[in-house]
C-alpha cells in the first residue's frame, strides 16, 4: 500500500471551482477529497498550500473560517501551508490610469519544495497535485528522478488542464463534479480545542 501525500494549489482549485460551480462547493472537506482520489493508498497528509486575502474583509473572514473548519475537521492530516501576496502598481497604455494588483507569492515554490522533499525523504510513495500549474512541472521531475518508483500525478480543478504536466504525468486526471459534491464539510463545525461554532459561510450556501 502506497503512502500518499495530495498537496492543494488553493487558490487553482478554488478559482475553478468558483468558475465552473459558484459558490456551491466552496465548503469542501480536502481529507475526504484526497481519500476519493486515491481509495487504496494510505492518506498521510493533505497539505493545503494558500495565502491570506488582501484587501477584501468579508473574504478574508470567508476564507479565516473555511481554515478554522478543515483544522477542526480533520486535525493533523490536513497541513496548511501560507504563501503571501505582493501589491504591484500596473498602469493602462491606453489611457495611462493606475491600479494596484495584487500576486500571489511562494504558493507554487512551496508547493514543488514540498513536492521534492517529502518524495526524497521517502514520507510520500504516491502523491497526488491538486493544480495546472505548468510551473510545477520541473518540481515533479525531479521527484521522479530522485525516486522513479514514486507514482505522481495530478487532478485537475474545474476548467483548469496543463497539456505539460499531462504528459509528464499520462495519469492524471480532471477531479468531476462527483468528487467535489461528495466531499463537502458539514454546515456546521465544532473546534475541538476552543469549542467555538464554526459555520458556512452564508454566502457559500
């Protein structure tokens, strides 16, 4: 039996699920998601890689409770790992008006840091990327080369495909709607530590 480690682009799951689904399965339970994807392996970690909302009270409150819950829920399996956004100025050509935008840092470097180290230290014998990031490719190479016994593939978010890691890894897969319906946290989440109610958001009913 393989020990499987799923590792989460946060915000590429989430974008295609908002694309393809709204809100519907915003609320959704990665320790169950993980363990649909590859039944016969043996879940050792579900690291969720992300980076706190900028700008945005609501869906930084949103996005505070939906980690609140996933550490209530699932405990230890479920890791998750904070990469950080950087403000950049862009200006319009045409008409020369300025805004700020916000990009998301580290998420990919720590996703393929990750990636390596654990296929290297042997923690993971099977691991399962929840991403299209063509950028991840180089990462997943070199956990093939350090150890060619490592099953490796990735599950593709809705609306999201990368022809590159698709052929690098010709076992990978989009993630259907099944999986993601199946998989959602109750509406209603009791922290074991603190006791505190943690709930849906109303918006993501």
């Amino acid at each position: 039996m393989s020990e499987l480690i799923v590792y989460v682009d946060g915000f590429n799951l989430y974008h295609g699920l908002h694309e393809k689904y709204g809100r519907r399965f915003l609320w959704l339970d990665l320790e169950k998601l993980a363990r649909t994807l590859r039944p016969r392996d043996q879940l050792v970690k579900v690291k969720y890689f992300t980076a706190s909302v900028m700008n945005d009270p609501d869906a930084l409150s949103r996005q505070d409770a939906y980690l609140q819950a996933l550490s209530a829920y699932s405990g230890e399996t479920v890791e998750i790992v904070k990469g950080r956004y950087q403000a950049k100025r862009k200006t319009c050509r045409q008409c020369g008006g300025s805004w700020t935008h916000y990009e998301e840092k580290e998420t990919d470097v720590n996703i393929a840091v990750s990636l390596v180290a654990d296929v290297a230290t042997k923690a993971a014998t099977s691991a399962v990327v929840i991403s299209a990031d063509s950028d991840l490719a180089p990462a997943v190479r070199k956990a093939k080369s350090l150890a060619p016994g490592t099953h490796i593939m990735a599950a593709f978010p809705p609306k999201r495909f990368s022809n590159e890691l698709k052929t690098l890894m010709p076992a990978s897969f989009p993630i259907g709607r099944a999986k993601f319906a199946g998989a959602q946290l109750p509406d209603q989440i009791t922290d074991p530590v603190t006791g505190h109610i943690l709930a849906r958001p109303a918006k993501w009913c």
